[in-house]
C-alpha cells in the first residue's frame, strides 16, 4: 500500500454505479476500495487506510446517514472527508447529511468534472488537517517525552544508548497507518578513537529490530561541526545534491530511501527514514528537538557527575585531614563508608540513602580536628578531662559541617555515631530509636573497624575475635549497645566486613592479634 496515492472508498449497493465511480476515479491514479453496504464500509476504514469516503444514501440495512454518522463520533476516523452521493432536489437529505457530518455532497447522475474538482479540494483539505493533527501530536509527544525523561532522569546512571534507544521506540512507526513516523532510523555515533559505530533500527510493528552495519562513510559527508549541528530533510522526487551520495550509500547497505530527515553534529547522526509521506521542515524540527533534549540529558549528567565526583572527592579529603596523624592512613573512612552502605543495603534502606551514608559516613570523627593530638595518641589510661575533650569530637563534627540540607547524613552521624541503643552512649546519652538511623549503623561500623585496626594503644583484633565481641560482648562492648535490626544485619553479612577490611588496608597495617585487652576506646 502506498501512503502518498489516495485511496477512496466507494460505498454503494447498486455495482453499476460501483463501476462508473471507478472508471472515473482509477485512471486519475487513485486507489479505489468499495463496499456494497454500511457495515462494510466500517470495516474497510476500520482496518484499513482511507483518504475520503464516497457514499450512498439509500442502502438497505444501515443507511448513508448512519455510516456517517459513526464515522464522525470515531476520534480516530472523524478526520475522513464523507461525500454523500444524492439526487439533486433532495433538499431533505442533504440538510439530514449536513446534520450527521457530511463534508460535501454529489449530484445524480455524476459530472464528471464536478466530482473530480470536489475530490482534489477534500484530499487538499484533508492533508492540512492532517497535518495539523501530525503537528498537535508531535508537540504533545514531545511534551510527553520531555516530561517522563524529567521524571525518570538519573544523572548517576544516565546511559546514552539507553537514551537511543528511547528516542527511537518514540519515533519510530509502530503501526502501518502512522505515515508521520519513520519507518527506519539508522543512527552512527563516533567514538573517542574517531571510530564510527552505525545501528540500523526497523519497525516490526509493535517492536524495534536493532542490528549494526558496517559502513564507511567521509566524516564531513555524515557529521556537522557541534556548534553548528545540521538538520535537514530530503524527498525522493526533488534530491538535494548533498544528501545523493549518503542515499547511495545507504542504498548500497540494503536500506531503501525514498525521504528522510536528518541530524547531525561532530559526533553522531540521526537518520529518519521513509515516513509515510513527503516530509517537511516540520519533521527536521521534531527530530532536531527530541535529539537536543537528549544531548541535553547527557551534558547535563556529565556535569551532574562531575559535582558528584568533588563533592566525594571534597568529603573524603576533609576526612583524611582529620585522619592526618593516624597511623591508619585515612583507609579507614574508606572502610566504615563501604561498612556502612552493605548495612544499609541489608536493611532494606533507599538506594539514595544507602550513597549518602557509604561517602558521608567518612566525617564521622571530622570533630578530631579540634582533639588534641596528645590525648588522641595517648598510650596509658585517659583522664576525666582527656575523655571529656575526646567526648566532644562529637559536637566539633556537627559544628564544622554545618547545617546544609546536602550533609545532613554527615551531620547525624558524627554527632549521634558514639551513642548506645541502652542509652550509656555520649554526647547525650539518646536511646532506642532517639538516635537517627545513621547513628545505629555507624555505630557498629566504627566499632567494627575500630576493633581490627591497630592502634598506639591496642593491637588489632582478627575478624573472628571482632565479632565474638560484638555479638557477645567482652566485658567493655555488648550487644545491647547495638539497634537489634543493625546487628541482625551484621549478622547475615557475615564475612562480608572482612572482605571489605582487607580490601582497603595497607598490607603493614594488618597486625592481627586474638588478644581482646582494650586500654583506649574513642
């Protein structure tokens, strides 16, 4: 079936006007479908292409009249110009006609010219309304699409192919009758090599085929310079001679042309191809529009990213700095952030919450910064004053991140990461579920870590031993010090933490000792 011949449907139960209809109509080239009868009628425009409907009055069964009239109350139909054929004094049924929706009316017996006039202006007609729904439909696409990629938008994980792949099921013709989608879209993106990767998409109707093809093409043939993208379009019947040779050639590859539009910048290219009709500079500004949003999407995830990347790359070089004069080498903020999100993944926490935690779980003891370094390397028992300065680490965390809503998973946690679920924890002694969740999960982190790595005022502790003392307590570390939903959680990622702990420490740092003593804990 060709979209760009017009096919008309002949309704009529009497063949001899069936056949004068169409000895008049075929050799003017229109395609010519006919039914005997109303309910034919509706099925042929039902399941079929129809461009303008020629029909009889007086029909045994369902009249003219209400063929027309359930044509007109089909959204999908309405468009349809109907031609009510009637004698030419029937002043009544044209006026019932002009009721149900008729566009126009044609006299018994036909003229000729008459008809064929009245025909060309109802095609015309129609091919401006149709357009002009093509228009509505692809501005409301386009709205829908700007707003569900808004939606759905994740600049962490923004894949661009993935994005190619969305733009192309959006376009793409995925019913025979849609004549302003393409029915193939061939996209080449170079890479960074300078290496040009192109994808063919085909319609199957209600799915997408995408295989690779291989083709070489002149760079400056294909692609645009970025700051000065090209689209434009190309019909069969008037080729423009900068587009000949890429229709060769993708010709040559076995994908037929006879229109496209197409984008391009230095680095990728777009290609529609063979809508249902002629296209216009209304199909480059729909393709330009959806390809820019796009690109958008993807510098706008890049720079998303990059914050991303200082923001961590800020948060942990404050950490270390608060880590400057521990043997440890700052890995252990690597360690708790990565203890933390596994605790947190356990528990079932958003995956969101889980990223915050496992970066901002590195300020925890920021507030050491204001710690005396002596009392902090302090190898003989604390003093009340030593432990009352080491006690407010807590409040100097808090203090020097602040109160921005971006670390507040920051700020919960080195202020609330040294209190107990029983209650004996500092700096305020909160309880149970008084302490914000990010507290009860760092909590157990630190103590995890805490107990392997080797300080100046104890041995490190082997995995084994550690969680003897957590899940069993040693006289100075119990279980009830621990929210029961986060050792539950410990629990079941049993040798996890140890994977992870050697993983990010230094080989001379892994001293292991079976030996529980204790003198300092912070």
């Amino acid at each position: 079936m060709s979209f760009n011949i017009p096919r008309i449907l002949c309704v009529d139960d009497e063949p001899r006007n069936l056949s004068l209809l169409k000895a008049m109509l075929l050799p003017r080239g229109y395609d010519i479908v006919a039914a005997a009868n109303g309910l034919e009628a509706l099925e042929e425009i039902r399941t079929g292409r129809i461009d303008i409907c020629l029909l009889d009055i007086m029909m045994p069964g369902m009249d003219g009249f209400e063929v027309c009239r359930l044509i007109k109350a089909d959204d999908c139909h309405r468009n349809i110009p109907v031609v009510m054929i009637t004698s030419l004094t029937d002043q009544a049924n044209r006026i019932r006609g002009i009721e149900v929706g008729a566009d126009d009316f044609i006299s018994k017996p036909f003229d000729k010219a008459e008809v064929l006039a009245r025909i060309k202006m109802l095609l015309h007609v129609k091919s401006l309304n149709d357009r002009l729904n093509s228009a509505y439909n692809n501005i409301a696409k386009l709205g829908a699409l700007g707003e569900q990629s808004i939606i759905n938008f994740d600049p962490a994980n923004f894949n661009f192919m993935e994005k190619i792949d969305s733009i192309v099921q959006q376009i793409i013709r995925n019913r025979f009758d849609l004549i302003d989608s393409p029915q193939i879209v061939v996209i080449g993106m170079v890479d960074q090599g300078g290496v040009c990767e192109w994808l063919r998409y085909d319609s199957l109707g209600k799915g997408v085929d995408r295989s690779a093809i291989k083709m070489t093409l002149d760079h400056t043939l294909v692609f645009s310079d970025s700051s000065n993208p090209t689209v434009f379009f190309y019909n069969e019947d008037d080729p423009g001679r900068a587009t000949s040779t890429l229709v060769e050639k993708l010709r040559e590859h076995m994908i037929p042309v006879s229109n496209m539009v197409r984008y391009s910048n230095d680095s990728l290219c777009v290609i529609a191809i063979n809508y249902g009709r002629d296209v216009t500079t209304h199909d480059s500004t729909v393709l330009n529009s959806v390809v820019m949003q796009s690109l958008f999407l993807k510098q706008l995830a890049a720079q998303v990213r990059d914050t991303e990347s200082a923001f961590e790359y800020t948060v942990f070089a404050l950490a270390r700095a608060s880590e400057a004069n521990d043997e440890d080498t700052g890995d252990h903020v690597l360690r708790v952030g990565s203890y933390c999100a596994m605790l947190a993944k356990e528990l079932s926490m958003p995956e969101n919450f889980v990223q915050d935690i496992r970066i901002q779980a590195a300020l925890h003891d920021v507030g050491k910064i204001h710690v005396s370094q002596a009392i902090l390397k302090k190898t003989e028992k604390l003093t009340n004053d030593d432990w009352r300065e080491i006690k407010m680490h807590s409040l100097y965390g808090s203090k020097i991140i602040g109160g921005h809503r971006r670390m507040r998973t920051a700020d919960k946690i080195a202020l609330s990461h040294h209190e107990r679920f029983d209650g004996s924890g500092y700096p305020y002694g909160l309880s149970g579920e008084q302490i914000p969740i990010e507290g009860r999960i760092m909590n157990l982190a630190d103590q995890y870590d805490a107990l392997r790595t080797a300080r100046c005022y104890k041995p490190a502790f082997d995995d084994e031993t550690t969680c003897r003392i957590i899940l069993e307590g040693d006289g100075r570390t119990f279980p009830h010090h621990f929210d029961p939903a986060v050792l539950k959680a410990f629990k079941a990622l049993k040798g996890k933490f140890a994977e992870v702990y050697e993983a990010l420490t230094l080989p001379e740092q892994m001293h292991k000792s079976s030996d529980p003593t204790v003198i300092n804990s912070f």
